[in-house]
C-alpha cells in the first residue's frame, strides 16, 4: 500500500486488509471467519483509541483503492471491502457499547457513593469532577417525587434535563435519579437552577412535590441536603402539605418541634388526650382544630372548609374547651394546642398510640 493508512489512522488497524482484498479479487472467495473476526478485534481497538467511525471507514476505503487487485473481479473485491467494513464496524460498535455501559454503571455508583455519603471522601471529591462537580464548595439537592418511579432512561428525568441545559447551559449541575425519584444536585449560590429544576419537574411528573434541601458546604455536604430534601418530603406526606414546592430553610421549626419525642409525645397526650373521650373519638377534633388553625383562626373560613356550619363549628371548638381545658380561640391556649396538633399529625397520633 502506498501512502500509509490515510486520514490520520495507523496502520496496525487496517493490519491483513490488503491481503483480504488481494485474494478476494483472485479468487472471489468471502472472508473466513478467523479473518472476520480479526476485523472485529481491530474495530473495538481502534474505538477504545477514540477514533471516529466516519474516518475509519474513510481509510478503509482508501485502503481499498490502493489495494485494488489489477486483474481481480470488482465484485468480489467490493463483496470483500463490504464484509471487512461491516465486521469491523461491528466491533467497533460493540466496544462503545461495552464504554457506555461502563459509563452508565460508574455514573450510577458515583451517584450511590455520593448520596449515601460512601467511599473515601477524598477519592470522591475526585471522581465527581468527572461528573461536572467540585465538592469542595457548597451544593444544595433538589428532590421530586412523582406518582410513578423514574430511572434515568425514562422520558421524564431526559426532559427536565434538557430543559436545564437549554436554560442554564453547563453550570455543574448534576440530573439524576434516585429510589424513582428526580434528583438534582447544584452549586448553593445558584437558587435559580433548583428553583427552575423545581418547575420543569413538578410540571414534568404532572402535579409531583418537589422538596429542597439547603446548601451545605463541603464532600458530605451533599447528603445532608439530600436527606433534608427527602425528610421534607415524608414530612409533607405526615402533614398532608399540599404545596408543590417545599423548601427545607422554611420548614426548620418542625424537626425542632420532633427532636426531643418523648417531650412531643407528653405534650400530645396532656393536651389533646381527653379528646378520646369524645363520641367519634379523637380524630374529628383533632382534624376540627387543624383546620381553625390553618384557617388562621377565622371561624367561618374553617366551617367552610370542613364543610360544616359555622355553629357545628363553634360547638365542636367549645366541646375541645370542655374536654381539654384550652380554649382554642385563647392566644394564651392556643400556641400549646397547635403545636400539640402539629405534633399529633407528625406522629400519626391517634390512628397510632404511643
């Protein structure tokens, strides 16, 4: 052959080709299956090298013309060119197959170390420069929550990344998915990205609760943002918040309120306990004294919402009076009664005793 192999490409990947054609052309014999499979070998070589396809078959082809047998049949040698491409981009094929599915398994364990706070933190921090991350600054997690599980090769998680990407472009944001949850990982002084990630994703999952944790410095920073986001979001579920976006900054009184349970728990039981002595037990008025509360005390705005009169209202608020002591329109009574509710709800008190 004359010129090399062309294009840039060595010659140890074009290695027997020749010789194929030679005999092809003399012979108008098909290659063997040793030769196949030599192409085959030299395909994932040369893609394990990172060199592109379209200049590979580019330099066969060249290959080819400097080859061509004088006296051979332009059939058989084309036939020949033809298999030798072929085999040799099915090797090539199958080795960026193998790299992506490496890539996918690293990413998916380098997500797992990162979230569940494994590996060395040093060999981490490492590994997520890979991904686009530097842990050594803060990071804030966003987590959303469907009403179906998602993975990464889901339609959903795809569509709000590229919607980031049209948005912010590359900013070292991280989109994955976790338990068939959205997750998105991003620096803490870029709000803007979660906040956006927040809307893409609610609209995405088609109504899904999406929970942010807060920015937390440093290699396990992530995990504690992440847990926060998660904690969030089972707080939300115990409390039936039905608010699409949650932000952990804004919550922080309720895993003050739950720190010390046993306190919780006494408090629970002092205040709202001789509600069990009411006819339908205690659920009715505990659920009556949730919605005052959250009605802001307004009598009138909580019967509508109970879908109660408000003199079924007033009537169920002096029964509370009566069993409880509290006067729940009392400013005095009142704080200890709504914490006492908060902390019923997020105990499942009393569906569940203690």
């Amino acid at each position: 052959m004359t010129g090399g192999a062309g294009q840039g490409i060595p010659e140890d990947y074009l290695e027997g080709y020749g010789p194929i054609l030679v005999a092809a052309g003399s012979t108008g014999r098909r290659l063997t299956r040793e030769e196949l499979l030599a192409r085959r070998e030299l395909g994932e070589q040369a893609a394990e090298a990172g060199f592109a396809l379209r200049t590979l078959v580019g330099a066969h082809l060249a290959a080819a013309r400097a080859y061509w047998p004088e006296n051979g049949s332009p059939d058989s040698v084309l036939a020949a060119v033809a298999q030798a491409v072929d085999a040799f981009a099915e090797g090539y094929e199958r080795a960026q197959r193998l790299a992506v599915r490496q890539e996918a398994a690293a990413r998916r364990e380098f997500i797992d170390d990162l979230l569940y706070g494994r590996s060395d933190l040093g060999r981490l921090a490492e590994r997520a420069e890979r991904f686009g991350l530097r842990l050594s600054y803060e990071h804030a997690v966003a987590v959303a929550e469907g009403f179906v599980a998602y993975d990464e090769e889901d339609s959903v998680p795809r569509a709000v990344e590229q919607a980031l990407i049209g948005r912010f472009g590359d900013r070292s944001v991280l989109i994955t998915t976790k338990a068939g949850r959205l997750v998105c990982i991003a620096p803490g002084d870029q709000g803007e990205v979660l906040t956006y990630f927040a809307k893409q994703a609610h609209a995405a999952t088609d109504g899904g609760r999406v929970a942010v944790g807060r920015p937390q410095p440093g290699v396990g920073g992530v995990v504690q943002s992440y847990e926060e986001a998660l904690n969030v979001l089972d707080l939300a579920d115990r409390l039936g918040m039905d608010v699409p976006v949650l932000r952990a900054a804004e919550l922080l009184v309720y895993p003050v309120l739950t720190r010390d349970r046993q306190a919780m728990t006494e408090l629970v039981v002092s205040a709202l306990g001789p509600l069990e002595a009411a006819r339908g037990g205690a659920q009715p008025l505990v659920e009556t004294l949730n919605v005052y509360f959250e009605a802001g005390c307004v009598a009138a705005e909580a019967a509508r919402r109970l879908s109660l009169s408000v003199r079924a209202l007033t009537y169920r608020l002096a029964r509370i009076h009566k069993l409880t002591g509290s006067d729940p329109a009392d400013p005095m009574h009142r704080y200890t009664l709504q914490t006492a509710v908060i902390g019923a709800r997020l105990m499942g008190w009393p569906e569940q005793t203690f």
